[in-house]
C-alpha cells in the first residue's frame, strides 16, 4: 500500500495517514494496536500524555522491529505542563516515557495557561534535536493568532475537528500564510451515523466498491487533511488504511464540499472546556 506525505513548512515530512490511541488503555490494547498497523505500514501514531499510553506506543515501537526513524510519532503536552523551563522538563519525561530519543511532532494539547512559554521551550526543543516538528492542538479562538504572531517556528500543524459536516475552511484560511496544515480529529465525525450513512457516500462506496467510512478518508487525503482514526480491531485499521488505490473525481470532491453545514459535535464553550480540563493532571 503506497501511502502519502505530506511536506511540512519545516521541511519534514509527515505521513498524511495514521493511526489514533486516544481512548485505548495503556498496556496490551495500545501495543496491539500500533504493532497491529505498523505491520500493515502504517507509519504515524498519533498519542499524547492526556492519553496515558505512551509507554505503550515506545514499546510497540521498540518491538515492531521497524527502524526509528521510518516511524513519525506525534504526541502532546497537557497545559499543566506549560510553562518556560517547566515544559522543557516535560519534554524529557514525555522522551523517557516514549522510550525515544526524538519526537517527531510536539503538539500543544489545549489553548489554556502558559502556553505561550509552553511554545518557546518547544521551540528550543527544535533547535537542540529533541524535537523535530512543533505545532497546536485545538487553537480555534484568537490565541490561535498570539501564537502565531510571537512564534519563530511557525506551528508546522494545528490539529483540530474536522470532516465532511465541519470542514473547517475559515481555519484554514487563518493559517495558511503560516504554511500550517490541518490535522483531523473526529475525521469520521465521531463515528456519526448520519454522516457515515449520507446517500452521497454510499453512492460513491458502490461506485468504488469502498465503504462508507473508506470514502471519507479519502476525501480527507485528497483535501489535503492528516488523519488518524483510531481503531484497536485489525479488520478496521486495514480497511481505514486502503484508501490508497483509488482516487475522487473533482466533481465528486465538490458534492462532497457542499455537505459542509458548520456542524460540530464537540460543542463546548472556551469557558466549559477551561473549567473541565483546567483541575486534571495526568500522571508522570
């Protein structure tokens, strides 16, 4: 399966499909998992400390036998963890719990504290090779733009909700002289079933002999989008990974584009998303 990459604005680059452990507990479930689609070639695991797995995706990854450097890991700070100096320790934690001597891309997990010093360290993180590629995650309102405006490497990612009911062209268009890409959570919108079911998908699954779910990852490849849908069921992370061996016409992508109708389904305000995430602290 000849899979696609993407060229970050940094130079690297990333593999635009992977797998997501968000949810999956650590120990054998999160091992299985990635030696499950690292052995289908599978290249990018998407992890983060707030998942408490990562010891598990080191271990996968020591174990699958593929040589480091064809792996793209990609893993997050928690905002208890930002902070000038403090971040920087958080990163060496986060290298000792991955069992690596890099990470390929360091996201900032949430748009609250210290983010702003969170972002400088990882910055130096950059400069002295403990980190490859740096970027955000769920940065929507306007610190997406103080992060911007101050940053010397500019976030080579910003992760956030996206699929085919929220397509998210005005972020889009906020990052794009930055060079920064899209990266998809909910690619599938959160396994909806009125999503996943729309006539326009099950017509164009027929057409290409696909599924459903097939269609939509595809049409985020095409658009350019990173994904990584999270799967522990070996039947799923292989028919999720072979979207690789056929091609959306144009006029297809554009039925698709007009399925956009501004829907979320992570809903919750600045203010409540502050108040709930604001008192956790994942463990060391």
């Amino acid at each position: 399966m000849v899979q696609t990459f993407i060229t970050l604005n940094d130079g690297n680059k990333i593999p635009q499909f992977g797998l997501g452990v968000y949810q999956v507990p650590e120990g054998e479930a999160t091992i299985n998992a990635v030696k499950t689609a690292l052995g289908m070639g599978i290249r990018h695991i998407d992890t983060a400390h707030a998942y408490q797995n990562e010891r598990s995706v080191g271990k996968a990854v020591k174990e699958s036998g593929i040589p480091r450097e064809e792996i793209w890991i990609t893993t997050k700070l928690w905002p208890s963890e930002y902070g000038e100096g403090k971040t920087s320790d958080a990163i060496d934690k986060m290298l000792k719990r991955l069992d690596t001597n890099y990470i390929d891309l360091l996201l900032l997990h949430q748009q609250f504290g210290d983010y702003i010093g969170a972002y400088k360290d990882m910055e130096h993180a950059v400069k002295d090779g403990r980190i490859k590629s740096i970027g955000l995650s769920n940065f929507e309102s306007e610190r997406l733009e103080e992060v911007l405006n101050m940053a010397e490497i500019p976030p080579s990612v910003l992760q956030v909700e996206c699929h085919p009911y929220y397509q998210q062209n005005e972020l889009k268009k906020r990052v794009e002289k930055y060079g920064t890409v899209i990266e998809s959570w909910y690619p599938i919108g959160h396994g909806d079933k009125n999503l996943i079911n729309e006539p326009l998908f099950t017509k164009l699954a027929q057409k290409y002999g696909k599924t459903n779910v097939q269609i939509i990852l595809r049409w985020h490849i095409q658009k350019g989008t990173i994904v990584f849908p999270r799967s522990t069921n070996p039947v799923h992370i292989k028919e999720n990974f072979e979207i690789f061996d056929f091609e959306l016409t144009e006029d297809e992508m554009n039925e698709i584009r007009k399925l956009d109708s501004g829907k979320r389904f992570f809903n919750m305000t600045l203010e409540q998303q502050e108040q709930m995430l604001g008192s956790w602290k994942p463990e060391d």
